[in-house]
C-alpha cells in the first residue's frame, strides 16, 4: 500500500476497527507522515474536555426525558380536558325541544404550547412567563384544516417561522387530529411578550405571506402584541394564538 | 429514563468525532459545540442508526455534514487565483492537504451540499472514491460526476476573481 491513509483509516484505527493484519496497519508501521498523523489525532482526541461529556451527555439525556414526558403528559392534557368537557356538558341544562338541531360538532382548532425546563415538563398557557434557555414544543388540533405554520413575534420586533422551521410554505398535518408537532425551539434571552400564532389552512400558504404581516404588527410595537390575538392575512385562514412573557432568569 | 444507547454512542464515539471537528473546524470551541450538536443529530435519528460496525461512518457522515455548514456560513477571503489553478480538479496528495482545504473552504459557498461533502472527504481527508461512496452512502459514479462538477467550479471561481 503506497498510498497514505486516509482520515478515516486513521480514525477507524483509533477504534480498533480494521483487521489486524490489514494494509493500513502495514502502512502504517513504514510511513513516519502517517505516523505522525496518527499521533496528532490522538493528541486532539486527548483534547475533548471532560465538561463537553459532561454536558452532551446530560443534553442527550434532557432531549430523551422530554421526549418521553412530552408523549406522556400531553394526552394527561387532553384526557384531563376531555373530563373537564364531559363534566361542563353534564351541568348544562338539555335544549329546548323547539331548538334548531345542531347538525355537527366541528371543535375549534387549538394550539398547545409545553415547555422544558430544569428537566421539568410543563404545560403553558396564555399569558404565563417563561424565560430564556426553555425549550418550547407544540401540539396542534386542526379542526378540519390540513396544513399549519406557527410563527412568532417577540417584544424585541423579531419575526420567526417555527414550524417549519426554515421551510417555505405550511406543513401538512392530520386534519382531524390532534398533532404533536417535532422539533422543540430553545427561547432566547430578549425579554417581553412574545406571541406565537397557528396558522390552519386548507391548503399551503407562503410562509414569506406570514412574516410579511408579522413585520406589519411589528411595526406597531410589543403593546400591540400582547392585544394582537391575529395576524392580518391576505389569505383566508383560521388562526389561534398564544401569548407569553419572556423574563430574564 | 436514560438515553443510553445515544450515551454508549458518544462514549465510544465522541472523542473521534470531536478530533474530526477540530481537524475541519480549527477552532476547539467551535469542535466542542459541533461535537454535541453531531451526538444531538444522532440521538434525534437514533432509529435510523446502522449496526456498530457501521456506526463510524455514519456518525462521521453527520459531524462532517454539520461542520462543512458552519465553515459554509463563516465568510472566507478570496483565495489567490495562481492557487486554484494549482489545486483545481488535482487530486491533492496528502502533502498538500493544507492548500487542498483552503480551496474546498472557498468553494463551499458555491457548492451543492452533497459536492462539499465529497469534495472535502476526497481532497482533503484522503479517502478514495470507493471510501467517499461508502461514507457518504452513493454510487461511484456520482462521486465522479460531483467531483467533475468541483472541478468545473473550481475553474469558473478561478475566472471570476481574475476578472
């Protein structure tokens, strides 16, 4: 073998994970440069400080936990809900028999919004305080309309497509069911209000559609925002929002 | 509840993995960040992880893909024209590893994902089409055909920045 090894061969040799009675390792016992290159790479992986394993590793477990306690206690949510309902109906006095009959309980599209922090699970509702460094997921219920885009405006002005995150237009979901959307977004540290909108829609919509009518409620400034339950769309669309407030830890 | 496939992945992997960072990266902080995002990105697609024999690669497919993005986004000087007509469509030896990086870190901007990544497993970390097919999981002949596309790139920046 007169050619030198590559990267990977080096690596993989690191790990033990080429034959011992390989090319490489004949390679290797005859060429100082690749000697030399082995050297240095074990000199760099030396160098990984023990905090990064420390903290990959407890990232690696935190995303795992909130995975786990985000499939558990978001039907909890809705189960506790649906309790909530039943009970509510149960109370309601029945309708008058010379009422108009309801021809079909649609429900109303629904955001839900659960955050992370300090490994803790919680469910966030309207108006609540959050701060920087939350990892913020959402569910959503359509209610009959097939595609979402959630999209954020802070107290700061800035202007953000969540879900889907970098994407260019909305994202197809079940129309008629309740949805955990993936990808979870770490907030950052400007304070004040943010608010984030769903936007539900038969079809796909431009997200550029969205940010144009975020930038237009920016412009009028974060008081506005915590009013502002709506963004003003040039097209026809269901929306439901949620507003929180961002402190500094 | 433990992660511990994902936590056995980064123990056996993560010091190679953070090396490669570093060898791409030049920068240690910036390895050590690439580093934990690389294990986050696995632990998120854990279900798709091959068996261990194969997990190197690719674990080393997603730290590679994830770097040659943070160099993409950092901005680079324009590289000297006499150097890319050196370097350009050449298959850089390993003595000119160092020139063979500065060239690929040019051209990132200008290349599709899947070309940077074949041109910087090529040129500069020395495997040979076979190994970059492998990695990266495509044919021989879409190594070929992306690196006549570096090559032809690599000419063209050449043109440009001599105008």
């Amino acid at each position: 073998m007169t050619r030198h090894l590559s990267s990977l061969a080096i690596d993989a040799l690191a790990l033990d994970a080429l034959p011992r009675d390989g090319a490489e390792r004949a390679h290797l016992a005859t060429c100082t440069v690749c000697k030399a290159r082995v050297d240095d790479a074990q000199a760099l992986r030396a160098q990984l400080p023990p905090r990064v394993m420390v903290r990959t590793l407890e990232a690696l477990d935190r995303r795992a936990r909130f995975a786990v306690a985000f499939r558990v206690i978001a039907p909890l949510a809705v189960a506790a809900a649906l309790v909530v309902v039943v009970l509510t109906r149960t109370t309601v006095p029945e309708r008058a028999p010379d009422a108009a009959p309801e021809l079909a309980i649609k429900g109303k599209p629904d955001l839900q919004v659960y955050a992370l922090r300090d490994r803790r699970v919680f469910r966030v509702d309207d108006g609540d305080a959050l701060i920087a460094g939350d990892e913020i997921r959402f569910a959503v219920t359509p209610a009959g309309a097939g595609y979402v885009l959630i999209a954020s405006l802070d107290g700061a002005g800035r202007a953000t497509i969540y879900v889907p995150y970098g994407g260019g237009s909305s994202v197809a979901v079940d129309a008629h069911a309740r949805t955990e959307l993936p990808g979870s977004i770490v907030l950052d540290d400007a304070p004040g209000p943010e608010r984030v909108f769903a936007v539900f829609t038969p079809s796909p919509i431009p997200a550029g559609d969205v940010q144009v009518a975020l930038q237009r409620l920016a412009a009028v400034g974060p008081e506005q925002l915590r009013g502002s339950p709506r963004l003003d769309l040039v097209v026809p669309a269901t929306q439901v929002s949620m507003r929180f407030e961002k402190a500094v830890p | 509840v433990r992660d511990d496939k994902s936590a056995h992945l980064y123990r056996t992997y993560g010091p190679v993995i953070y090396a490669r960072c570093r060898r791409i990266l030049k920068d240690p902080r910036a390895a050590e960040d690439a580093t934990q995002e690389t294990f986050l990105r696995v632990q998120r697609h854990l279900a798709k992880a091959p068996d261990p024999q194969h997990a190197l690669i690719w674990i080393y497919r997603i730290a590679t893909n994830y770097c040659l993005n943070e160099l993409r986004n950092r901005v680079g000087r324009p590289l000297p024209v006499e150097d890319i007509a050196e370097h350009a469509g050449v298959d850089s030896g390993l003595a000119e590893g160092v020139s063979a990086r500065d060239l690929v870190v040019r051209l990132l901007a200008q290349l599709p994902a899947q070309t940077s990544q074949i041109a910087w497993l090529y040129h500069v970390d020395g495997l040979d089409r076979a190994e970059v097919a492998k990695v990266l999981g495509i044919s021989l002949r879409t190594v070929g055909y992306r690196l006549a596309e570096l090559k032809r790139a690599a000419h063209s920046y050449a043109r440009r920045t001599a105008v």
